[in-house]
C-alpha cells in the first residue's frame, strides 16, 4: 500500500503513463546533442505532455558505448500514443538521428 502511495505522490505509473527515448553512440555528447534535437522537436500538450530532461543512463557507459535517455510523461495512453505518433515523424528526421542508435520504449519496465 506504500509503494501505491508513493507513486501516487510521485505521479508515477500507473498513476501516469511514460515513454522513454533512449539513445548510445561512441561518445556521450553525441548522446546527449541528439536528445537534446529531439526535445527540441517535441511540440508537447501543456499539461498533458511533460518531457522530463535528458541525463545519461545510469549504466552510462556499456560495451564501449555511452548511454543516455529522454523520458516523457503523461496522465493519459492516449494523449502520449497522439504525442509520440507525431513526434517520433520528427524525430526520424533528425540529422543526428542516423549517427546515433537510438530507440522508444513505451511502458519501460526498467530507468536505465
């Protein structure tokens, strides 16, 4: 019942919903720059979308690769599936999109 609690308080699924973008490249800046695009493509509903920031994975660093992560939040699936549907278009688009490895996860069972 605390852990419920806790979630409630933190707004925290499955009191919210979230997606995490995810991305790794030889060095951590080019990591971070392309999150950084990718936020800046975002065109969020105020109140409804949040993005969260984007920090290096808490493994940042695994098999000579740099890892970093974007999460996004939102009360409602379907308010973050119309999100995600148009900005994952922009994100695709991104010049720094193919010198990265990057990748969406809605629902992440795990904050790396």
């Amino acid at each position: 019942m605390a852990a419920l609690e806790e979630r409630a308080a933190a707004h925290w699924p499955p009191y919210s919903r979230l997606a995490l973008l995810r991305a790794d490249a030889r060095e951590l800046q080019a990591a971070m720059r392309f999150l950084e695009a990718a936020a800046g493509a975002a065109q969020p509903l105020p109140g409804a979308v949040r993005i969260l920031g984007r920090v290096p994975a808490s493994m940042a660093r695994r098999a000579g690769r740099h890892h970093a992560q974007l999460l996004i939040e939102s009360d409602s699936r379907i308010v973050l599936q119309r999100f995600l549907t148009d900005w994952m278009v922009s994100v695709e688009a991104l010049q720094g999109a193919q010198r990265v490895h990057w990748s969406l996860d809605v629902d992440p069972q795990e904050l790396m």
